[in-house]
C-alpha cells in the first residue's frame, strides 16, 4: 500500500497510479500541493510504489 500524508490526515491507497491520480482520488487540488517522497520533491506523473510514503505539502502563494 501507499500511505498519503497531508497535515493531520492519513490516507492508504493500492500502488501503480500516479501522483496526481493519488491527489485526485484524495479530492485534493493537484495544483495546490507539492509531493514528497524520501525528503525529495516528485513529480506528478511518478508512479506510486508499494510501500511509498508521499508526504503532501500545501503550495503558499501570494504577493
């Protein structure tokens, strides 16, 4: 399984789809997070791995 972590909120989801599915299925905006995997940014067309765990990180704009 893949565990998805984003502020208080814990999420496991079956490997082999791509970030931006996770964030999707997740009902999260993928244009408003960043995702982390091992203390490395990732892309959103990365691919899912059993055992993952993608730590998402809220996108702070403003002028």
């Amino acid at each position: 399984m893949v565990k998805v972590i984003f502020r208080d909120k814990q999420w496991e989801l079956r490997p082999g789809m791509t970030v931006r599915d996770a964030i999707l299925k997740l009902g999260l905006d993928p244009e408003a997070v960043l995702a982390v995997r091992n203390g490395q940014l990732i892309h959103e067309a990365t691919l899912t791995q059993d055992g993952d765990t993608i730590r998402l990180v809220a996108v702070i704009s403003g002028g």
